[in-house]
C-alpha cells in the first residue's frame, strides 16, 4: 500500500526534485542532523536547512519553528502532515503530541515547539507515512548574550531558537540495495528449554550480523512473527548497523502458567515491512503450580494462619482471607524493609478487597479516562470525545463510554470487573500501550505508567506478569513504596502522606481513613508477629534520627549528609529554646532591677531624712521638725524590710530557673522517643506533662507572691 499523497488547492506539481543535501547552519549549537532511512528513489522529508534566530529575529524566544514544503519549494498544506518531536531523558508519562502546521503563512514557520530549559530536542516529519530526517540536540542552554538593534535582549541563555526546514524530496535513484542478516549465538544465559516459574520475567539477547549491503537504522525492527508474545511489545528497534557489523537484538519477556512449551518467533523487517534474514525464536516453559489456577499462593506459616469464617467483622475477616492466602509473601516483603503486616494488608484491602483477580479468573483493573486522555486523547481527541468522557473538575469521577457514536453513555465503573474489562478492551482497538498505561493492575492496583517503578521494561510486560500471578503483584506493591520514599510513611502510620502519593490529591483523606481501618482491623486479630517483623531499623539509642539507609549502619556513616542536616535541625530547637529562656529571664529581670534601685532610693531618703532631721534637732530645739523627719526616715526603713525585694528578687530567679529546666526536659524528652509508631503519642505526653508542670511552677509562684505586702491585688 502507498503512503497517501498531500492534498493542495495549488496546481499539481511536476516530478520531484533531488536536492543534494541539507545544511546545517547551526553545527556551532551543536545541531546535528540525522539522515532519513528511505529506499532508493523514492520519497522522503529531507531536512534542507536549519538556523539559528538573530537576536532581532527572535526577541527573547525560545522556540524551534519548522517550515514545511512540498517538492517544488512551496508550503505543503496536507492536513496529516504533523512535526513531531521528543527529548532526551523524556519519562513515559511525559507527552509530546504532534504539532499541526496551523501557522499562517506570515509567521516564521508553520508549526513552532516551545523548548524548556534543560530539554535537548529532536525533531522529524510524521503523518503520511514517509521516511523523514531527524534535527536532533535543539536547546537554549547556550552563554552567548546577543542584544536586539534596539538594545533589548534578543539570545540570552535559555532564550534562543532555531529555524528548521523539511522538503519533501525524492531519493537517489540508485539500487535499493539487498536485505540479510544471519544469526550468530544467544548472548544470555536462558536457553531454549529453560523452565521458568509463572510470571517470571526473562531477557533474550540474541547477536545478528548484516550481511547484507544496507545499513540498519531508522525504520528497521525486529517483529514479532508467531506464536505467544509473552507480554513483548510487538517490535523493538533495532540500532545502526552497516554492512558487515553485528547487532545485539533485546528482548524482554514475562511468562505465563501453561502445561506447554512457551515459544515466541521474531524476524528482522524493514522500513517498508518486509521481513528479511534469518528467524529468531525462544522456548521456555512455566508450568502451573496448582492445578487449574496460574497464581501462586504463599501462606504464612500455620501458627501465623487465622480462623478467617468465625471472625464476624466484615473487614476482620476480608483481612484474614487475603492474609492466609498472601500472608507468607507479606511477611517476608515487610520483614525485609522494616514495617508493619498490617499497614500493608491495609492498603492491599484498600484498592481491591483483597483480590488479586475477578470471579471470572482475569487480574482485577480499573480503566482511568481520564488517563487514556492524557496517553491518547490528547492527539484524538476528536474520536476520544465520541466513545469517552469524564469530569472536567473533578477527573477521577463520571466516567462514561460507549462503543458507537451515537450509542447511550455507560458507566465505566459499576462495580463488576467484566465491565472494566470490557471498556478496557475497547480502548485497546485504539492504542494498545496507552490502554495499558491507564489501568490499574491486580490486587495493589499500581497503574500501568508506573511500570518502570515498579521494574518492568515496558507496561505490556508488567501486564503479562501481573496477569497470572499474584505474587507479582504484591511484590510490585513493596517495590513501589521504596521507589517513592513511601517506606517511612508507612512506618510512621502517615496514611495520608501515602495516599496522596499512591492514589494520587483527587481524595487522599477517604483512602487514608480505609487503610487506617483495615490496618487496625487485621492488627486486632493477627497472632502474635515473628521476631525481626515490623521492627523499627537499629540505630543510635539516643535520638529519633531518621531511618538510615543501610540497615544496621548508623545514620552517620550510613548518609552523612542527612545526619548532619538533623543534627542542625536539633541543634537549632535548643538555640531556640536557649533565646526564649534569655528573653523570659530579661522580661523579669528588667523591672526587678528597677524596683530594687527605687527600693535603694527609698532607703537613702530614709537615711537622709534621719539625719536632717537629728541636725535641726539639735540647732533649732524644734521638735516637731524632728519628729516629721523622724517619721519619714522610719517609714522609709520599714518599706525597705518589709517590702524584701531581695526575697521576692531570688524567687522570681527560682521561678525562671525551675522553668528552664521545665523546656530543657521537654526538648530532652523529644528527642529520646524512638518508637516511631508511638512517637505523636509520646509528644502529645511530652506537651502535657510540661503544661501541667508549668502551670504547677506558676500556681506556687503566685501563692509566694500573694504573701509579700504591697503586692496582693
């Protein structure tokens, strides 16, 4: 089949022109161009030039625009044509949709891409089903500071931008060349034969040289050709390899339970499809470990089992069930990093009841529209919008589909698995990867875009494992929790800390309140844990450091940095504690010292009263001076002695001392608690018992105060 010609309103175009080749005015930004793999004379998307933007000509930008023309040089206006593009290091669940060439004739280019700091960008042609070249290593992240004619910043770093240029073109009109390639050996160690267990993943490597006269590259793949794929996508690209060479052909696969041989063929094809060289094939068997079930149970050991039907609590029991199914499983995974059984029956209760798979035998899964739409939508959404729907306020919720355009809405999730599936098969006609990414798997329910968090090359083989094996499935629970640092949160019992994580912001607080219920109603009725099990990790007896990193190794060896960093944290509670017991010790202080001085003034007027008054006495014989003086140097004495400042001075030093003492032991107190699962029970008693002890210190305060004269209110 030929690829479709563009559409144009212009007249028809004469035959194609050959342009010699492209060229790069940009190699000094490190621009490099790759060619395209297109068969002799025949057509493809040459690139013909590609700039760098003046300073005048781009004005703080920072955009690669692309021209687009037909094979006479003037603008190709064929509505498939898209510009599509990618960047190194792009994560999965990162999109990239296409461009279309929506730009007006007056703008630079047709299509343009914004590029963020840091992105290295390639470029290409898609959409009529051509070959194209390939602009690769696009960014800003260049020094030069190129200022505009009229003095404004025009390049500067992270704002430059860069003209590209595609024509359609046709090819040398040379030989085709031959396609072949022979198979030389295995470079892994599974042979064929090999008996794995269900559910196993396996990688098959196998080294094949060219013997042909191409060139292997853009547009070649090895393709699956027969039999099971084995949870493989249905090719892998294959690197450049010229005539002569050899090539290293990889391929991960994930088995299935079958009393049977497992075999899977591939071939290598060419840009154009067609298969050439010599068939590649691996056999392997994984056969069932039970009779009529694929999934592999792991009780935990039979003082560890539970009498699961005389528990009448619904969630006891749900919990029980799925323990004596998966409890050794659980038991190992939790002994390994340190954390409660019953947190992580919790969450496996939480996202699906404790069943790895329906009563109709498939993986349980959930189908999220609105991550289809993220994954495909996006770039159909016209199609998208006929068969799918969800709330454009809150996405997680009306999600509806239907098979025909003009066919009723129905609800995605009804409770029953069979209609999960079946809307889930129906996004698979449209884009079998994106339908992948937006399910959630199997009894932990871990969305299928996570597939590398959770070890997988690729979300088809973390389907195929999750499939028909449950422990797959929880062990991928376990894994994502130390990929995304949820192992603390768990242990601490942060349920909600985990389920924004896990389930995402949409409603942490409902999955946090299940986990929390589920979790205390198997801690209630579990026997007693073995040794070792939900332990809080060693570490120094003396303070609630964070947990390190390597079991058994104190946090300062084990990650100097982070034990530093609490450290300071610590350190800087006591300074502060330090500043506020300065400033409470100043506020007292201040007034006393005042007092004291009046009570100083006091007794020097008293003193200096006596003695006026004993001098008139004497040179005057005037005794009713005497006795005015008299009385005022009397008053003064007694305000002095009675008043004793010096007393109610040392025991407002007393007060501040005991209070001192009352928030060093708290900070103390704090920093000793190591139990993490009762560490917020600890500093709820911590803060009470130093209230209760404060508010003690200022009741007596007040009792001895209240005894002093002149002070009582």
């Amino acid at each position: 089949m030929s690829p479709p010609q563009p559409t144009s309103s212009e007249e028809p175009t004469p035959a194609a022109v050959t342009l010699r080749g492209p060229v790069n005015e940009a190699i000094a930004y490190g621009v490099r161009l790759e060619p395209a793999n297109a068969p002799g004379n025949s057509p493809f998307w040459q690139v013909v030039n590609v700039r760098h933007l003046s300073a005048d000509e781009n004005r703080g930008k920072h955009n690669i625009f692309v021209r687009v023309l037909d094979a006479n040089g003037q603008r190709d206006r064929n509505p498939s044509l898209r510009v599509a593009y990618t960047w190194e290091g792009r994560r999965p669940d990162e999109s990239a949709p296409p461009r279309p060439l929506d730009k007006g004739d007056g703008d630079i280019g047709h299509a343009d891409i914004d590029v963020n700091k840091g992105q290295h960008i390639s470029v290409w042609i898609e959409g009529d089903g051509l070959p194209s070249a390939r602009v690769v290593n696009l960014h800003t992240d260049h020094e030069a500071n190129e200022k505009t004619s009229d003095g404004q910043d025009g390049n500067t770093r992270f704002h430059h931008s860069f003209l590209v240029t595609f024509q359609r073109t046709q090819s040398d009109p040379s030989p085709a060349g031959v396609d072949d390639a022979r198979y030389v050996r295995d470079a892994d160690p599974i042979q064929d034969g090999a008996v794995l267990k269900p559910g196993e993943r396996f990688v098959k490597q196998w080294v094949m040289r060219n013997t042909g006269d191409t060139t292997w590259g853009d547009g070649y793949r090895l393709v699956h050709i027969a039999n099971d794929r084995l949870g493989a996508p249905e090719a892998v690209p294959v690197p450049v390899t010229p005539p002569g060479a050899e090539a290293t052909l990889t391929v991960e696969f994930v088995t299935h339970a079958s009393s049977g041989e497992l075999r899977s063929d591939w071939r290598l094809a060419n840009p154009a499809g067609v298969h050439f060289g010599e068939p590649v094939w691996t056999i392997v068997y994984a056969p069932p470990t039970s009779v009529g079930d694929a999934t592999v149970d792991s009780p935990p050991p039979a003082d560890q089992l539970i009498d699961a039907e005389a528990i009448v609590d619904f969630a006891g029991r749900t919990a029980a069930r799925f323990w004596n199914r998966y409890g050794g499983l659980i038991l190992d995974e939790c002994a390994r990093l340190n954390i409660d059984p019953a947190d992580a029956v919790g969450v496996l209760i939480t996202e699906s009841a404790g069943q790895p798979f329906g009563a109709d035998g498939r993986m349980v899964i959930r189908f999220e529209n609105q991550l289809f739409w993220r994954f495909w939508g996006k770039t159909n959404p016209d199609v998208f919008n006929r068969h799918f729907r969800f709330s454009a306020v809150e996405s997680w919720k009306e999600h509806y589909w239907r098979e025909q355009p003009d066919g009723p809405w129905l609800p995605c999730h009804t409770g029953e698995n069979a209609a999960e599936w079946q809307v889930f098969d129906f996004a698979r006609q449209f884009d079998e990867r994106a339908a992948l990414q937006s399910i959630s798997m199997g009894a932990a329910q871990i969305m299928g875009f996570n597939y590398a968090a959770v070890g997988y090359l690729s979300p088809e083989a973390m389907f195929a494992a999750f499939a028909h094996d449950a422990g797959a499935q929880l062990r991928a629970l376990f894994r994502f929790m130390e990929v995304n640092n949820l192992v603390e949160a768990i242990r601490n019992k942060e349920y909600r800390r985990f389920a924004v994580v896990y389930n995402g912001p949409g409603q942490p607080d409902f999955y946090a309140g299940k986990m929390r219920e589920y979790a205390a109603a198997f801690a209630s009725i579990r026997p007693a844990l073995p040794a070792g099990v939900g332990e809080a990790p060693p570490g120094p007896a003396a303070a609630p450091q964070p947990t390190s990193p390597r079991p058994g190794a104190p946090l300062a060896e084990a990650d100097p940095q982070l034990y530093k960093a609490w450290r300071e944290h610590i350190e800087h509670g006591f300074r502060n504690n330090e500043t506020m017991f300065r400033r409470i010790l100043e506020a007292f202080m201040n007034p006393y010292w005042s007092t004291v001085w009046m009570y100083r003034i006091l007794f020097g007027v008293g003193v200096t009263a006596f003695v006026v008054a004993a001098v008139v006495a004497l040179m005057q014989h005037n005794v009713v001076t005497t006795l005015i003086f008299g009385g005022l140097s009397v008053t003064a004495f007694l305000g002095y002695f009675i008043g004793r400042p010096l007393q109610a001075l040392e025991e407002n030093l007393q007060f501040i001392t005991w209070l001192g003492i009352i928030y060093n032991s708290y900070w103390t107190a704090l920093t000793q608690a190591q139990n993490p699962d009762a560490y917020l029970d600890d500093l709820h008693k911590e803060t009470d018992d130093a209230i209760a002890r404060i508010k003690e210190l200022m009741d007596r305060h007040t009792i001895r105060s209240g005894a002093r004269p002149n002070v009582r209110e």
